[in-house]
C-alpha cells in the first residue's frame, strides 16, 4: 500500500493561540488533531450531567461520548465541512495540560452556505468568556469558508447559551414553550 504524508493523521499544535480566561488563566486554543482522543475522553469525565444534558439535550451516557470510534471521528473532523476548536490549559509539561472547551462548526448539507455551531465548556471554565471566544472565533472561520448563515440549537431555559448568542448579535426563533430553540445569523 502507497503511503503519502497526506495519510498521516494530524497532531496537535503544540503552540495554539495563546489566550487568558477572564479568571486570569493561560489557555491555548487550537483546532482538534488526531492524538487529541485520550484528551478528549478526560475532557467528557469532568462534565456535570446538567452541562451534558444542555448541550445534548439528553443524558448522553459517558460511555457513548467516550466510545473508540466516536471519539475518533471527533478528533478528526472533515476539513471540508467542519472547524472543531478546543481549548486547553496551558502549563509547560504536556502531560498536565486538559482540554477545558470545545467549540464545532458544521457545514449543513445541501450547499446552502449554512453551519451549525455548538460549544460545550467543562463546569469549572464556565462563565470566564470560553463560550463567547469561540463563537467569534466559529464566525471568523465561517466568514473564511464564505458561508452565508449560522445557527445554534439550544434547550429554551439555556440563560448561558442565550445571552452568549444575543451578545454576539443572534437571533432567537421559539418560545420558552418550545422543546428547543434556535439562534441564528446572517453573515
Ligand atoms: C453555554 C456555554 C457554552 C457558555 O460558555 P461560557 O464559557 O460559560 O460563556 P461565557 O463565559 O462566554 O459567558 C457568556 C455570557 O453568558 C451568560 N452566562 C454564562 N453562564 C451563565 C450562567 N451560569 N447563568 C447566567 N448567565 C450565564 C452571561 O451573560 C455571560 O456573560 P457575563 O459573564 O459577561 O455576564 C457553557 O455554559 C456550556 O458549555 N454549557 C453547557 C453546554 C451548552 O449549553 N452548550 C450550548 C448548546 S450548543
């Protein structure tokens, strides 16, 4: 079998983008590489349930977020159709660095120009501005792949998804009544 270079799976940028949370805390974000799986299996043990049910809208068990072929279809997302961004802790020896965030965009089918985002931020990162730098960081790399229009889906009682969404100038379509609602924008 001919091996090219393009076959080898991509691994982390050991630099990332450096970035401080609000609380004062180095971080780096970067896209998801392939050796990111053992991370990311970390990463889904810190979350409470209350932070998985709102971003899967269900009580995904650990063991079908952390499956083998479910983590590695994670860390190697479609260069085409999807930007994954994770953050991590930044400490010098790599073995105490963890991912505390995760940002997606997914192109939707259709050749529409559309992308849904979503964003899962561990319990002990909330509220120190991850969510919001990500988003902005999903909008520049949508308006780089051209696309036209994002959206996000969230549960109705969302307030952390809802005012990260306002604040970045979405809109909201549904009702506190609604199983679950959408933010959207044009770009
Ligand atoms: C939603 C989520 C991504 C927000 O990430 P975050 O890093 O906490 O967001 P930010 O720190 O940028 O906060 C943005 C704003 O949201 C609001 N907010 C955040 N957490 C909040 C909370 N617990 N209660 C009320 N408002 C909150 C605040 O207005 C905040 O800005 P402020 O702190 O300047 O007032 C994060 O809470 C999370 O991962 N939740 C679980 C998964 C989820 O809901 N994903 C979204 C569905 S795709």
């Amino acid at each position: 079998m001919l091996v090219t270079v393009m076959d080898a799976p991509p691994t982390r940028d050991e630099t990332g983008d450096p970035w401080t949370t609000r609380g004062g805390v180095g971080v780096m974000i970067r896209p998801i590489a392939g050796d990111d799986e053992e991370g990311m299996a970390r990463f889904h043990r810190s979350l409470s349930p209350e932070t998985v049910y709102t971003r899967y809208f269900n009580v995904a068990k650990l063991s079908v977020r952390t499956a083998p072929a479910r983590l590695d279809r994670v860390c190697h997302p479609a260069p085409d159709d999807e930007t994954v961004l994770v953050v991590e802790t930044a400490t010098a020896a790599a073995s105490g660095r963890r991912i505390v965030g995760v940002g997606r965009l997914s192109v939707l089918p259709g050749g529409g120009g559309a992308a849904e985002v979503a964003f899962l931020v561990c319990d002990s990162f909330q509220r120190q501005g991850l969510g919001s730098e990500l988003l902005r960081r999903l909008v520049e790399a949508a308006g780089r792949r051209g696309l036209r229009h994002l959206r996000a889906h969230l549960l109705p009682g969302n307030v952390a998804m809802r005012a990260l969404c306002l604040r970045a100038g979405m809109r909201l379509a549904g009702g506190l009544e609604e199983q679950e609602i959408r933010a959207e924008i044009d770009l």
